[in-house]
C-alpha cells in the first residue's frame, strides 16, 4: 500500500510552553492526533541554530526579539511523522496569536497574550513539506 501524504515536519515547544510544563501535553496531542515521534530533544538554542532556522526573517523588526526568546531556554525539538503531518500539526496548534485561536487547538487552549510578543505562543511547526525538510536538517542533521 502506498502512503504518498506520508510526511515528516519539525516541532518545537518554545521556551514558554517548556517553562510552564505544557511539553508533555503538547506531544499527548501530537500522538493522539496519530503522529509518530521520530525524534526529540530538549535544549537551548543558540544563536547559530537560531539564524538558521530564521534565515527567512532576518532583518525584520521581529528578529532580534524571537532570537532573544528562542534562546531564553530550553526547547523541546520533536520530529513527528504521519499523513499530512505539516497541515494537521498546524490545524492543531491554531492560530499564531492565542487569542484567536481556536479552542480546542494548542495555542487555543493553553496559550496566552503577551501584548506584541506573539512569538510567545507555545509551539513552532513547519509550514509545508520543504520547510520541515530544511528545518529537520538543521535541527536533527543525522535524520537528513
């Protein structure tokens, strides 16, 4: 049988969804959406891991500021896999501001406003199958 939706896309727990425990529930809705954990691990990022990850960003007012929080602990970095992961891991987090997400999605649920920091909204996942493949290269090297 094939599996051609079969994909694989980059999660993070950001520093704010790590320091207020929320890892744990945020990968029992990844799996119970049905995706695999392929691999995880929690660190801090640097600056370099950061400037690569946000390579598409650099020189935006929001820069600096998202590579300050990004770096301001640890990171829970997950590779998931499933069928049309990257879409549904996205429909699952809800809408970058908490706000406006949906309840019943993660940011929905268990994010919060903080004024202008958006970036403080609990996870990161890729925005379509290209974006995972570069994101997983620069954050699990060995799976690329």
């Amino acid at each position: 049988m094939s599996t051609p939706d079969l994909e694989r896309s980059l999660v993070l727990v950001k520093p704010d969804g790590v320091r207020r425990g929320l890892t744990g529930e945020v990968l029992r809705r990844v799996e119970a959406k049905g995706y695999v954990l392929v691999a995880l691990d929690l660190r801090t990022p640097d600056r370099d891991t950061l400037a690569r990850h946000y390579a598409e960003h650099e020189g935006k007012p929001f820069y600096e500021p998202l590579v300050e929080f990004m770096s301001s602990g640890p990171v829970a970095a997950v590779v998931i896999e499933g069928q049309r992961c990257v879409e549904g891991f996205r429909s699952l987090a809800g809408a970058t501001e908490p706000t406006a997400a949906a309840p019943g999605t993660i940011r929905g649920d268990l994010g919060r406003d903080w004024g202008s920091a958006v970036q403080q909204n609990i996870v990161h996942g890729s925005d379509s199958p290209e974006s995972a493949e570069r994101e997983i290269a620069i954050w699990f090297p060995h799976l690329g």
